[in-house]
C-alpha cells in the first residue's frame, strides 16, 4: 500500500455515516468509518474504481477525482493539499509544493531574530530543526539550549525531553499538532520526515500513535500556554513567518506591550542576558 492509500483508508475510517448525511441502518457495523462503497458513492466515482486506489493499483487519480474524495471525507484546505502532494510522489511526479534545499540562515534573519526580542524567536527547517534561534527563544524552552545544534529540534523535544510536559499547559494539543504538521511536510520531504519519525517513534508510543493517525496541519498562527519555571503560567500568541523561496520559517511568540505577559518575556530576557549567543 502507498502513502496515498493509506492516508485514504485512515482518512475513511475516521469518517462516520452521520457525518456526512447519510442514514445510519440497523445492526452492527463491521467496520470503523464509510464503508468503500458509501465514500465511493460521495464521490461519483465507481466502487471497482476507488478500491483500486485504496488498494494501491490505482497509483494516478485525476485532481478532480481527489478533489471529490477530499469533499466527501471533509478534509481541511491543508489535508487536500497534503492528498495532492501526495498523489504526486506516488504517480512518481515532482512535488507541486515542493521547499528548496535548506540552505544556511540568511544575515538577515539573524538579525531579525534579534531585532524581535525580548519575544523568543526561531528559524525552522520543513521538519522543525531549530537552525537558530535567540537567547529569549532558547530560555523559553528550558533545556533546548542544552542540546547539540544538530539536535535541536522542537518535536524531538516536545516528546522526549523531559521538561516539555511540564512546560507546554496543553500538551496533548502542542504534541498532537506538532504531529500533524510534520504530517504536511513529508510528501515534499519524505526522508528528512521518515528519519525523525523513525527515531521518535523508537522511544515515545505516543508520537507512533498520533503519527499513526494521519491528521495535517499547516501552523500559521495561534496561542501556545506555557508553564515556565522562571516566569510563571503565560499564555503567548505565537505567528509564523514563511521566507520564500526555501524551507525556512520563522517562529516567534509575542504579547502586548503593557501586559503582564510582555512583562514575563522581559524579566525572561533579562534572565538571559549573560547566556552564550547560539
């Protein structure tokens, strides 16, 4: 089975006939989600015609064919683009939303992840290696710093670093996201993907589970609550910055002037005034 199929047949399992309309009969279902024929029949496509797919011998769908199936699953805007992304890598076509190499961090964005502070600022590759970031950036997280720069890594360190359940408030909603964006890059970068989720995996049944679970999130924005040791419970809003023309992204969290917030992320900037540049 492909990666296509297979995020299909997740995808048609986690999908109940309500909620897509269609009645509900009597007795037990032996399967989880739409039956084949049920998703088949929301698509306007043939039933023969969609087993081949989820089946794996059907490599080259049409876009309006997926795009049909993407409705009748009621997939996100991010998940449809994930389906075509994925779709090509299996027909053996060059990505449609394909990143350019990653390349070192521009003078540029150095500076601006100074020129932010005291809000903590990164630079991230497609699967979330911290390539640099500022002091504020690094404190936030208490022990990133710690680590190899090759290490550096906001999902590795969301799972296997002992302190991010502690300092993530919501953690099952930072994890299970952090999951699902990764999700969105691996058609475009399946073997950046594949060694990260390989090595996770190994030691956390958690992100196995989730990865398992073929969900796609595109992070553009949001609130992430933080439980610091040193600046207590805030709640940051949190934007991201897409450079383009490369894989490059740059993450920052933020509050108000005036806030007590922004106060936090200055008594947490002076904190960190005598730390080593990264």
């Amino acid at each position: 089975m492909n990666a296509m199929a297979e995020f299909l047949r997740i995808r048609r399992a986690g999908i109940g006939p309500a909620e897509v309309g269609l009645p509900i009969g009597p007795g037990v279902r032996r399967t989880p989600g739409l039956r084949r024929e049920e998703l088949a029949a929301l698509s306007g496509v043939s039933v023969d015609y969609y087993t081949r797919i989820e089946q794996g011998r059907e490599t080259a769908p049409s876009d309006a064919v997926l795009g049909a199936l993407a409705r009748a699953l009621r997939l996100t805007d991010d998940e449809h683009i994930h389906l075509l992304a994925l779709a090509d890598r299996t027909a053996g076509r060059s990505p449609r939303h394909r990143p350019a190499d990653s390349k070192p961090v521009r003078p540029g964005l150095r500076l601006l992840l100074e020129s932010v502070r005291p809000s903590p600022a990164y630079v991230l590759d497609e699967v979330n290696n911290v390539l640099a970031a500022n002091l504020e950036g690094l404190a936030l997280m208490p022990g990133l710093g710690d680590w190899p720069l090759a290490a550096r890594n906001t999902i590795r360190y969301t799972f296997l670093h002992v302190a991010a359940r502690t300092l993530f408030a919501d953690w099952d909603r930072v994890a299970r996201n952090s999951v699902a964006q990764l999700r969105s890059a691996q058609p475009a970068s399946p073997g950046p993907v594949a060694d990260l989720v390989d090595e996770v995996s190994e030691s956390s049944t958690e992100f196995a589970a989730l990865w398992r679970r073929h969900e796609v999130w595109v992070k553009r924005g949001g609130e992430t609550a933080f439980r610091h040791p040193l600046i207590g419970q805030v709640t940051l809003a949190n934007e991201v910055l897409h450079h383009a023309g490369d894989a490059q992204r740059m993450l920052f969290y933020q509050a108000p002037p005036g806030t007590a917030e922004h106060d936090a992320l200055v008594l947490l900037s002076m904190a960190c005034q005598n730390a080593d540049t990264p």
